[in-house]
C-alpha cells in the first residue's frame, strides 16, 4: 500500500486506536519513505499507553485493532519491545501517523 494511504487510514482511525492503548502509530518501511516496491503489507510501530501491559495479552489487542484496518498484511512493532539498535534504524525510517 502506498505511504499516504496507510497514513490517512491511521489518522482516520485515531480516535478508536487510542480508546484500545495505542499512543502513537507511525509507518515505517521503504514505502513510509514513498519509495515505491512491490511490498504489500504494512509496517507500523506503536506505543502503547503505560497502564496496559507488555506482555502476549497487552500488545495483542493492540495488534489486531491496526490490522483490520487494512486490507494488507500488518506487521506491529512496540516501541518499548524492541532493541535500540533495530529502533533506532526504525525510528531514522518512521513517518509518524497518529
């Protein structure tokens, strides 16, 4: 999907993904940078709220709420869950959404 699709999807949905945790969602990938391949899934990196918990049941929900969004394969990342070094290059990437 392109960038600017992906985008204004999250964007439209905002209000319903910070209802479900979900702070701030922002694209990343080659495509987030408009560069155009023949991917079709979604790279998305959240943050979520610090009531809800890190674990299989906190990010789930999360997860399958941006994934229904679209309809493309979604690939969720939490902020928080990764190691700096693969965030750091993420976040170098990202294009914040939401």
């Amino acid at each position: 999907m392109e960038r600017d699709a992906t985008i204004e999807i999250l964007r439209t949905h905002e209000r319903a993904l910070q209802q479900r945790g979900i702070r701030h969602a922002t694209r990343f990938d080659s495509t987030a940078l408009g560069e155009v391949q023949a991917r079709r899934d979604v790279d998305t990196l959240i943050d979520l709220g610090k009531d809800l918990k890190r674990d299989v049941d906190g990010s789930v929900g999360p997860c399958h709420v941006i994934g229904d969004l679209f309809p493309v394969a979604v690939d969720v990342a939490d902020r928080q869950s990764l190691k700096e070094r693969i965030r750091t290059r993420i976040e170098r990437d990202a294009v914040p959404a939401v």
